[in-house]
C-alpha cells in the first residue's frame, strides 16, 4: 500500500509540472519587417509576437524609431522649386504604441509611424509644400515583456518621392 501511494504521489507530481511546462510563457518576435508608403511617406513595421502564453488577452506594442529625417520643400504652382532656400530638413525620434489581441499565444500584426512633422515651416503664397524624402534609421519593435527586435531591413528610406503636405 506504501508503494502503491509513493507512485501515485510521484506520477501527481510529473503530471503537475508537465502541466506548468506547457503553460510556460517564452515571449519572443517571429520577425519585424519595414516598409516606406509612397504616398505618404509613412513608415509600416509589420511583426509577429509569440510565446506569449494562453492566459494572455492582449499585449501592448510598441515601435521606436532612433531617427527619423524628412525633406520638405516649396514648389511654385508651375510645379518647378524656386532657386531660393524654399526647403527644410526635420530630423527626430518618433515613437508609436498600440494593444493588439493575443490568440493562441501570439499576435501578428502592423503599427505605423511617421514621417516627421514639417513644424512652423510654410512655403510663401503661390507655392506648395511637398515631402520631398524621408529616411527612418534605428528602428526596433518591443512587447511589454521587454523583448525587443529590430525591424530588417534597417535604415528603411524613401526617395525621391514627392508628396503633397
């Protein structure tokens, strides 16, 4: 009877961490790929998180860029740019942040950043203002598990495109 309960207790045990093994989360990025929209010079980081466990409902993403530079430039309404010094350089950090639903222990999924703001430069009467081309640099994707990936290919350019603002 002893060994009969020994066993019992033993196979309770193998059952319990078996159980708490398969539950185990091991959150990482399957892959965290980038493209520049030519229409609006926006930078798309596309990923897939898993690993993230069966009790997981959500998970918060976020995606960082280290620099991000855009060329904003006036034209005339010929369509030509004056000779003039009608053109402005923005360089900044852009950072963007979503929750994205959790099915099966992962996620896949796209958050969209960008492209840096002109700020207070305006073009004069007469002319309008075009985003000439940005570059992204830096760009990594994390989970709020602190994993962390960099999107590939990295930098992700765009040029010369040529956008109205």
């Amino acid at each position: 009877m002893r060994r009969f309960a020994i066993a019992v207790l033993l196979a309770l045990l193998m059952l319990v961490l078996a159980v708490s093994a398969a539950f185990a989360d091991s959150p990482h990025f399957l892959f965290a790929t980038n493209s520049v929209s030519t229409s609006t010079g926006a930078l798309t980081v596309s990923f897939k998180d898993a690993g993230l466990g069966t009790g997981t409902t959500s998970i918060q993403i976020t995606v960082t860029v280290d620099t991000a530079t855009a060329v904003y430039q006036c034209f005339n309404n010929g369509g030509n740019h004056p000779k003039a010094g009608n053109k402005e350089t923005v360089s900044m950090s852009l950072s963007t942040t979503g929750t994205f639903p959790v099915s099966h222990g992962q996620t896949t999924a796209n958050l969209t950043v960008g492209p840096p703001s002109q700020g207070s430069f305006a073009c004069p009467s007469g002319q309008s203002l075009f985003l000439q081309s940005v570059t992204y640099s830096g760009i990594t994707v994390s989970d709020a598990t602190g994993n962390t990936l960099g999107a590939t290919p990295d930098p992700a350019a765009s040029g010369p495109i040529h956008i109205p603002v």
